[in-house]
C-alpha cells in the first residue's frame, strides 16, 4: 500500500513539474519572440534616422518614415 501511495504522488509530483517547465518555456518563448521584434524595430529605428535641432536647442531623433517601413518589412515585422 504504501508503495502504490508512493508511486501515485511521484506521478502526481512528475505530471505537476511537467505542466510547470510546459508553461514556463512557453512564457519564455513568448517573451524572446518580443525581445527580438523590438530589437529588430531599434535596429530599424536607428538605421533610419535624422537629428533635428530644434528652437530650444533640444536635439531631437527621428526615423525617416519610408525608410524605416521598408527595414520593418525586410525584417518581416510588417
């Protein structure tokens, strides 16, 4: 009896570390699917840009529209 009992809450414990490591690696795979969306979208971002200086003396970074649609479409993004 005691071993069935035993044998019965490692399944139990098993089946709980499955569905545990099951969610956690979908998290995980979710998470660097974005990670790797928005570095591709800084990348484009950054190879797009102008500086524009404005009355303030603030210097101000923009992507050049077209541009930075066309990278995001090269990269699949769009």
């Amino acid at each position: 009896m005691k071993s069935l009992v035993s044998v019965i809450g490692f399944i139990i414990l098993t089946a709980v570390l499955a569905a545990v490591l099951l969610v956690a690696t979908d998290k995980f795979a979710t998470l660097r699917e974005k990670e790797i969306e928005n570095e591709a979208r800084f990348q484009c971002a950054e190879s797009s840009r102008y500086q524009v200086t404005d009355a303030s003396g603030a210097i101000v970074w923009y992507p050049v529209n077209d541009l930075y649609i066309k990278c995001l479409n090269e990269k699949g993004i769009l």
